[in-house]
C-alpha cells in the first residue's frame, strides 16, 4: 500500500471491516500533495460492496465445487494437483479416474433426481472410505477422480480399485435402482507417467477407457505403453496444426445473437472452425494445443482480419449485421501492438470501433491484469475501450475475478456461462445465481448476455430475470456466413 502511494499517489483495494458496522469495502485512497497545506494528507473514500462480495462468494464457490455432490469440479481437481507438483515435487502420487458403467440407465429409467442422488451418495460413500490424505473430485457427468499420495505395487493398487467397486455395489443396494451401475477405472502415476495435471488427467483418462473396453466393469487399468497409441495423434494433430496454421485453412462461422426483449439481431460472435477430411476438428481440441505451442497470436490474427472483413462485406446486405465479436487470447492481450492490430483491421474495412467487440474469458482477464499494473491506464484494453471497441468477459462466472477489478475495468458487457443456464428452468439455485449476476452486472452498468439457451423454457426464465442478450442453439446455430447472411441479413416477404 505505502509503495503504491509513493510511486503512484493512490493505491485501491478491497478490505474486510470486522469492527462496528461489519462488511466489506473497497477502499480508495489517495495522497495529496498540496503545498498550501501545513503537512501531508490522505483521502479515504470507502464503497460499500457486502452484497456484491456475497454474491462473488457464491460465485467462487460454484466455480470451484460441484453442486449436485458438493465435491471439488474439475477446475479445483486441476489446481490441486498443480499445487502438489509444485509445493512437493518429489512426493508420489496416484491419479485414479474412476467412470461409472451405464449410469445412464438410471437417469433414463428412474428419472433425473434419482441419478443426482446416486451421484450423491456415490460420491460421499467415496469419500467416507479414503484416507485423510485423499483428494476426490467430480470432474465430469458420472467421472470421478482421486488422488491418492504414495506409490503403489499393482496388488495395493487393484485393492483400492476393488474398495471403489464395493462401494458402487453398495449405493446400488442403498438406491434400490434394481440395476447394477458398473465402474470403470484407470490409473497414471506421478512422477512416472507426467509432470503436469493435463498429462496425468490424460493417461489416467486413456487407461480408463482401456479397462472400460475390456466389458468387465471390475477392471482396473494402469497406464502404459502399449495404450500409447491414443497418445500419437495428439503428435500428429500437432503436426497438422502447423501446416494448418501455415495453409490458413481456418474458417469461421457465426452465431446470432439477439436483444431478448424484442427477439432483434443484436450482433453475432465469430467462432473459428478447422476442416480436415474427417470433419470439422473441435476447437476445444486444438485452441489448447495453439496455446501451448506458440500459434494462437496466429490463429488470432487470422479471426480479425477474416471477421472484420466479413462484417464489411454484410453492411451491404439489406439489414447490416450490428456487430461482431471475437474472442482473444491471453498472449494477444499483452502483445505490445495489438491494440495496432485491432485499429487496423478497423480501418482496413471501414467499420466503426464500435461494430467490434473483443471478448475475453475471465480467467484470461485476470491473467492479463497479472502481468500489467493496477493503476497502469496504457493496457491494449483500455486503449481500445477509449477508441470505441467494446469490451466483454466472456464464461462470466467460471474464473476469480475482483469486484475491484470488475467495477474499473470499463467493460461493456458480461456474458453468463452456459453451466448456469442449461438447468436454469429445473434449478432454483441456478435461477438465484443467474439472476444474482444480472444484478451485479446492471448495477455496474454493464449489459448481461446468457450463453447456452437451448430451450423456450430457458429463454422465458432469462426474460423474466431481465437478461439483455442471449445466444444459443434454440436461437441459431453456428454457421457459415453464407447461411448466416441467409438466415438474418435478407430481406424475405411476408408470408401469406
């Protein structure tokens, strides 16, 4: 605090008052430095932000914990074995991935509360009979992963593994599901089989899928060698991906967004494609690899430039497209001339700064604010907000974001992740956080866009609760900007 007033004059933070009137504040302050005054001065101005901070709180906490059985997620899951690899690099480990034989029979045959509560019971049933040491998780749909510390010979390993599928047996014979839900088990070790979550969560995942083929849902595999062959086409995929990077073999298509009010064509997001001979290739499945490997700044390059051009060619259709939105990676952020970039790309096709909007996953918002200074007003994203483009933080929800942080970015537009949307219509915990970002995001001044509608029961729910924007299947598809133009951008005739 005392070098931020000396270096900058001012220095802001968040603060927990746990005297007279309880709460928690953001806390400005300032030095002033005024010649007339006899001495030194500070100004304190204190914002009232409980309410929010509650809000953020549960936030973190559906970030972080499963709500149908109240263990760590998979994004906790990951952080914790980070934490281990690097806070006790030369303690062992097992990485058990544990997945559940035709659940599905009993979500399809005795409806949805009675899976939730199998997964309940499965999950603390497992955690009654590990060890302290233990860490379990949900990390998918019926997928399950532990750490257990220590090495194992195969014996101690097949014997944990037969305690697992005890304990399934018995939440069978507890659930009265009259049908036996197997489970499939695979095993990674560290340091042996990986240095890093992603390639244990990998192996242990690849293992499991060599038991789970076997058919014999007591089988529990340990990664090795000759389950490598998975692992090869990942290499080769990292192949491809350089010479499609090189080739530019990257297309776009759009999804529709629309103002959930009045059902108008609000703007569209531009979603980057990779065909091959076998099909589209997920971007799910490559983005990471281009992180990983030095080619997103490519990649990005590439959306820019193809979607500005895109846009520029719809203002001549006869109802223009208002806006278009990409996404943008971490390393684009804090590249020293990509705010040169995006202003190019805007003038290059003659659209306003206001017809782009750059969206930013939470998680890589934080980490672009890491690697600049607080009270630093020279970031890209500021530059770019001054000059008119719009700024959103996109999978709102998901990440660690500071209220703090939040209220002084200037962005324009929060958009919810779809994990809160998909069960809005069943959930009221859902609905509650749903409606709680709405709230926060209205009270900043920030327009809210929901992800992932998928049914009208959804697209109601989100009305009533008074969210600006939406996106999803339901509306329109992603799709090419042929059919994009089709769909939205021509006039037709009313029908008869």
């Amino acid at each position: 605090m005392l070098q931020n007033l000396h270096r900058h004059h001012k220095w802001r933070g968040e603060a927990a008052l746990s005297t007279g009137t309880c709460g928690y504040y953001m806390i400005d302050m300032a030095r002033l430095n005024d010649p007339s005054l006899p001495q030194e001065y500070y100004s304190f101005i204190l914002t009232e932000i409980t309410e929010l901070k509650q809000i953020q709180n549960q936030l973190t906490l559906t970030a972080n914990y499963d709500a149908v059985t109240q263990l760590p997620n998979r994004h906790h899951f990951n952080h914790q074995i980070g934490h281990r690899i690097h806070d006790y690099p030369d303690s062992p480990f097992h990485l058990f991935y544990l997945d559940l034989n035709d659940f599905k029979w009993v979500n399809d045959h005795l409806g949805h509360a009675a899976g939730d509560a199998f997964l309940q019971g499965v999950g603390q049933a497992f955690k009654r009979h590990l060890s302290g040491e233990a860490f379990i998780a949900r990390i998918g749909g019926d997928e399950f992963a532990v750490i257990m510390p220590g090495s194992f010979n195969r014996d101690k390993l097949n014997r944990l593994a037969q305690q697992f599928l005890e304990t399934i047996a018995a939440i069978n014979l507890d659930q009265n599901t009259g049908h036996d839900v197997g489970c499939s088990i695979g095993v990674s070790h560290y340091p042996d089989h990986g240095q890093t979550p992603e390639a244990l969560l990998t192996k242990a995942d690849y293992a499991m899928y060599h038991a789970k083929s076997t058919n014999d849902s007591g089988y529990c595999a340990v990664f090795d060698e000759t389950m490598a062959a998975a692992l090869r086409h990942q290499s080769e995929l990292e192949v491809n991906l350089h010479q499609a990077v090189k080739d530019r073999v990257f297309r776009l298509h759009y999804q529709a967004q629309f103002n959930l009010q009045d059902m108008s064509l609000s703007g569209a997001e531009a979603l980057i494609r990779w065909p091959s001979e076998d099909g589209m290739i997920s971007p799910a499945e490559f983005i990471p690899m281009a992180e990983k490997f030095g080619l997103i700044d490519v990649i990005g390059e590439f959306v820019l430039e193809a979607a500005t051009a895109q846009l520029q060619t719809w203002q001549k259709t006869p109802c223009a497209l208002p806006k278009v939105a990409i996404n943008t990676s971490c390393s684009q952020l804090i590249s020293p001339n990509f705010y040169e970039q995006v202003m190019t790309a805007i003038e290059r096709h003659a659209l306003q700064p206001a017809q782009l909007e750059i969206e930013v996953t939470e998680s890589v918002m934080m980490r672009n604010i890491e690697h600049q200074s607080f009270d630093d007003e020279s970031t890209s994203l500021q530059y770019l907000q001054g000059a008119g483009v719009e700024i959103s933080i996109d999978d709102f929800g998901t990440g660690y974001s500071s209220l703090a942080y939040i209220k002084h970015l200037n962005i324009d537009r929060i958009k919810i992740d779809k994990r809160f949307v998909e069960d809005i219509d069943q959930n009221a915990e859902s609905r509650s956080i749903v409606g709680a970002i709405i709230t926060m995001g209205h009270s900043l001044g920030l327009r809210v866009l929901a992800e992932g509608i998928e049914t009208q029961t959804q697209l109601d729910w989100l009305r009533d609760l008074g969210c600006d924007e939406g996106q999803g299947f339901f509306l329109s598809r992603p799709v090419a900007a042929d059919a994009f133009a089709e769909k939205h951008l021509m006039l037709r005739e009313p029908s008869a």
